[in-house]
C-alpha cells in the first residue's frame, strides 16, 4: 500500500502563505553534500549548527555572511533540565 506524500512545510511559514519564497534571503549548500541547501528567510541572523540530512555530518552556517564551514557536534549542550 502507497502513502501519500505529505506537503513540505517549512517551519514558521503558515500553510496557507502562497509565496514563502519571497520572504527567502537565499540559500546555502551544506558543504559536504552540496545538493542538500538551507533556506534562509530575509530576516534571519546570525549562526546555526545543522545535521546533513543526507550523511549526518555538521556544519555551521552563517546566515549574515550566506557561508557555511565543516563543523563538529558540540557534545552536552542539549537541554536535558
């Protein structure tokens, strides 16, 4: 039995927005798998760390800057209150 594929949503964007791409700064490929990219909305700033979706690996991303470097996990910074 086949599912149906769910609408990509994006976080933040209500489903109902017709153009969330409007509000987009760019985009920003992952380093180690370029085909994999990041949105990045007008407003954003500042830096993140994100998982590759494809091969697990971490990168920083620089959202003023619109680059993105190798990263490592930063071990215990979790929220384990």
């Amino acid at each position: 039995m086949r599912r149906k594929n769910k609408k990509a949503t994006l976080k933040g964007v209500p489903p109902d927005d017709p153009e969330p791409a409007k509000r987009a700064k760019g985009t920003i490929p992952f380093p180690c798998c370029p085909s994999e990219i990041v949105l990045v909305y007008a407003d954003a700033h500042g830096r993140s760390s994100n998982k590759c979706p494809k091969c697990g690996g971490f990168a920083v991303f620089d959202f003023d800057e619109m680059c993105a470097d190798q990263g490592k996990p930063c071990r215990g910074l979790t929220s384990s209150q």
